[in-house]
C-alpha cells in the first residue's frame, strides 16, 4: 500500500512539474504579444508587457521586442500639445476679478467672444494688477493730464499700450477696432472706453467677500485645442465659505507645440447662476423706465426691454413676450394681462389680481408649462433674465 502511495506521489510531483513548465512556456509566448492600453494616447504603439521572471532567465529578449518607432511625427505633436494645468492656471487666474464682476452683472454682457469682451477682459485684469508684469505705474484716470477736460474720479486708467500688451497675453492678439469714446461723466458704468483704446475701470474692493476661480476640468478638443472649464464662486472670508456659487467658464484654449511659448483663449463659453436682486428692483431701473399704455391700465418697463419683448392683443388679452424664446414649439410667454367682468368666475391656473373699478377685474396670468427651449443657452438666459423683472413691473400697475 505504501509503494502505491509512493508511485501516485510520484506521478502527482510529475504532473505538477510538467504543469508549472507549461505554464511558463505560455507566459513567456504571451509577453512578446501582450499590448496595454493607454487610455487615449493616441499613438497606436503597442507597449511590450514582460514577465520578471522569464526576462531573468532569459527566455524574452526585451531588446529584440521593442521595434523602432513607426508613429508619424505629427502625433508626437498632438501629444506634447496637452495643456498642463500649470499653463492653464497662469492663463485663466489672471481673469478672476473680471469674472467675479461680470457674473454679478457689474458689466455689459456679450453673447460671442467679440473684441469689445476681449477689451474688457484686459481692462479689468490689468487695472487691477492681474498682469504684474504689464500692470505697473497703473494710475488714477483723473491724474492722467491732457486726455480728458473733466476725467471721472474713481476711475483706474489702463492705457492702449497696457491693454494691447494685456491682449496679447491672454489671447494672442490685439484689438484692432478702436472703441467709440463712452460718455465720461456720471454713468457710473464700472468699464469706460476712451475713445483711444484705452480703458477707464472703476476702482474698488469686494470687503469681506471676493470671487474665486477653481479648474475643475481640462479637457483636450484633438490637436492644440483644450477646453478649461473654471467654477467661479463668491467666497466669504469671514466666514470661511461659499456664499454664493456664480457661474462657469469654458476657455477653448490653443496650447503650444513647444515649450516657451504662451497658450491663448480663442473661445468662451460663460454660464451665470448668480441673480442680484436688487438690480431688477423698480429704483434701480425708473430711471431709464418706459411707459407702456393700454385700454385701460399703463405699466412702466425696464428701458432695455424695448429690443427683448414684444406685446400682442389677442382675446381682449395683453401677452408680453420674450423675443428670444419665442420658436416653433415654445411661445416665450412671460405674463398675460386680462379684463375681466366684475363677479366672473376666474378659471386660470395661477394669477394675481391687480385692480379693479367699474369697467372690471385686471388680473395677471402666468404661464404653467415650459415657454422656452431648455437646449438653447441664449434663450434660456434671456428669458430668465426679463422673467426677475416681472414683480417690479407689476408693481407699477395702474389703471385709467
């Protein structure tokens, strides 16, 4: 019984070896062929993946598995293009206060990335020190002799020369349109053109709270181009938090194809989630007001709705529209004023009741389902925008 044991112990011992052999040869076959995947290098190389063990023994010859390099030159290029997030934060940090004030509406909004955004960019980042290498001897406007007869106080000065420099940093050109002089005295407007291509920007600081910028993404488009996205919030330091979350910024930024050189901004895209609402608030506004007069009642509107709404009479009913979000399949309604008899049965799902006299009940409708096309940014916006007016506008009802 025990020589049996014996020779089955035997047999068991040969298999295992035989096993452990076999096991061998087939890693060793496997390393010449294995490839690893790169998660989008791009290249197409196959990376030779060797066994410790069968290198030491020398059953892989590693230098015999490494052929020449095939790739075409162009894809070193594509791979070296890749923007680091260190040339990133030194291309979008510089530009925090802009967006810290431009998403709490202190600047005039723009819809493309046209040269009159690009000024105001360089204009705010270089009044305020952004550019320490470009802002410096930066001056108060009413020091500056012989280039205004009554220069506003409280204004920055950044002259063409500061500007130019400033736009060549940040998107790889100059400005060549020379901006029309803006009215100096008593607009208040935070960014002033003077009418030579330099820039008038309101001094100030933001106390307790100031705009931060964090790069949550970047995201390389194929060749140079990159996409950065940044999350702007409003921090307040006294607290030692978020007190307001502000928006977002794409920068299709081109990189470089070789060290030294400064990527650039060729695009944006710019995302607000901040409302100040003081700003659609009825004082903020009478100033620049319009009168709007119907049958029976009269409103004042804001004066910058005269371009974004129109109003139509259908029904014995007023509907004021927004311009932008009335399509095929969206209608654009912000608020429908009605007249109704006295002691009518008032059927509409949600409204308010705005007066009444002898001639009848004035109330206001508003809209219960979707008046805008979620997919279209502008109009998204636009109608959000004209939509925080609506109370204040309501307010000045009277009737006639």
């Amino acid at each position: 019984m025990v020589g049996i044991l014996k020779i089955k112990r035997c047999v068991i011992i040969s298999i295992s070896i035989l096993s452990l052999l076999m096991q061998t040869v087939l890693l060793a076959a496997c390393s010449r062929t294995e490839t690893t995947d790169q998660g989008g290098s791009g290249t197409g190389e196959d990376i030779v993946t060797e066994d410790p063990d069968a290198s030491a023994s020398g059953e892989v010859d590693a230098g015999a598995a490494q052929p020449e390099d095939s790739r075409p030159e162009d894809e070193y290029e594509i791979e070296e293009s890749l923007l680091t997030q260190e040339e990133a934060e030194a291309l979008i940090e510089p530009l925090i206060q802009w967006a810290g004030l431009y998403m709490i509406g202190s600047m005039e909004k723009h819809e493309t990335f046209d040269d009159a955004l690009k000024l105001q960019m360089a204009g705010v980042t270089v009044a305020y020190g952004y550019l320490p290498e470009i802002s410096s001897d930066i001056v108060m406007a009413e020091e500056v002799e012989g280039v205004w007869d009554a220069a506003p106080e409280g204004y920055l000065y950044a002259s063409p020369e500061k500007i130019q420099a400033a736009e060549e940093r940040l998107f790889g050109e100059t400005v060549h349109t020379i901006p029309v002089m803006d009215d100096l005295t008593g607009t208040g407007k935070l960014c002033m053109n003077d009418g030579e291509g330099g820039m008038l920007v309101k001094a100030g600081d933001w106390g307790l709270a100031s705009p931060r910028g964090e790069i949550v993404s970047i995201e390389n488009m194929g060749g140079i181009l990159n996409m950065v996205t940044v999350s702007y919030v409003l921090y307040d330091h006294e607290e030692d938090k978020v007190s307001e979350e502000l928006g977002w910024v794409e920068y299709l930024v081109q990189g470089t194809e070789e060290s030294g050189q400064t990527p650039k901004i060729i695009d944006m895209n710019i995302q607000v989630f901040y409302v100040n609402q003081e700003s659609y608030l009825y004082e903020n506004w009478k100033n620049d007001a319009m009168e709007w007069v119907s049958d029976g009642y009269s409103l004042m509107l804001p004066g910058n709705w005269e371009q974004r709404v129109h109003i139509y009479q259908a029904d014995g009913a007023d509907n004021f529209i927004c311009s932008a979000a009335a399509s095929e399949n969206y209608t654009g309604v912000l608020f429908t004023i009605v007249r109704l008899q006295r002691g009518a049965a008032i059927e509409a799902p949600d409204y308010e009741i705005l007066g009444e006299n002898a001639a009848g009940v004035y109330i206001v409708m508003f809209p219960t389902d979707v008046q805008v096309d979620p997919d279209d940014g502008y109009a998204a916006r636009e109608y959000m925008d004209l939509t925080n007016y609506t109370e204040e506008i309501l307010s000045t009802f009277q009737m006639r």
